[in-house]
C-alpha cells in the first residue's frame, strides 16, 4: 500500500498545481508502513479531509497553510543525493470541459516512474483533477 500526500493548487481555469509528498529525493511513492494518522502527526501533516483508498493508493489532501517550511522541496536534491529525503515535488495538470489533456502535456508523465506500477500521471489521474 501506497500512501500519496498531496496538495492541490488550483491556478488558474485549466490548470492546477499538485505537490506529491515523495520518498527518495521525489523518485518514488512512500510505502506505508504503519497508520496514515501516525504518518501524518510524525511529519507534521493536516489533513484537509478523511484519506481515500484506491486500489493500492491511499490519498490524503493536505491542508495548503501546513507549515511546510521544514521539508525540502524536489528541487533541493539533485540526484544522487545522500542520504535520500522526503520531499514535495510539484507537477502541473492541465484540463478543460471536454477534454483531460488538452494539449497533451499530463501524458509526457507517463514517463516518470513512481513505483513499480504508478507513473506521475496515474497518479495524478486517480485524483481526478478537473472533474
């Protein structure tokens, strides 16, 4: 079981902002190990609502005024950085009315592997964002 923090920046009509909490320097979903509830106080996480499952996923939407000035970010660990962090890293998912990918840019993250069965973009699919 995989356990996706996420928070969901709307931008502007179309586009959103999602910041993954990741393992290994953002390469990879956390595997959980214990209770989402415990991971959440360990890291100093508010969830915005109850977590949902889906499949192997469990994904829980954090509060966007967490304070999040103590994580590092994907950016601050370039690869083969040692030791290996948690961080958020973001992305960007762009939709419209009719169409989940209107310029065909969710689907380059098909290439970004997360775990041995999850890309960035069915990921962010399984959110569900625009819909």
């Amino acid at each position: 079981m995989f356990l996706v923090p996420y928070i969901l920046l709307p931008k502007s009509p179309g586009l959103h902002i999602i910041w993954l909490f990741l393992e290994r320097n953002g390469t990879h979903l956390i595997e959980l190990a214990g209770e989402v509830s415990e991971f959440l106080e360990t890291n100093e996480l508010v969830a915005a609502g109850p977590p949902r499952t889906v499949g192997d996923l469990t994904l829980v939407e954090i509060q966007s005024n967490s304070d999040l000035a103590s994580f590092y970010t994907w950016k601050e660990t370039p690869p083969g950085t040692t030791p290996s962090r948690e961080v958020w890293r973001s992305f960007l998912w762009a939709f419209s009315d009719t169409d989940e990918d209107p310029w065909g840019v969710n689907r380059q993250m098909e290439s970004i592997s997360m775990s041995q069965n999850h890309t960035a973009y069915s990921i962010l699919k399984t959110l569900r964002l625009g819909t």
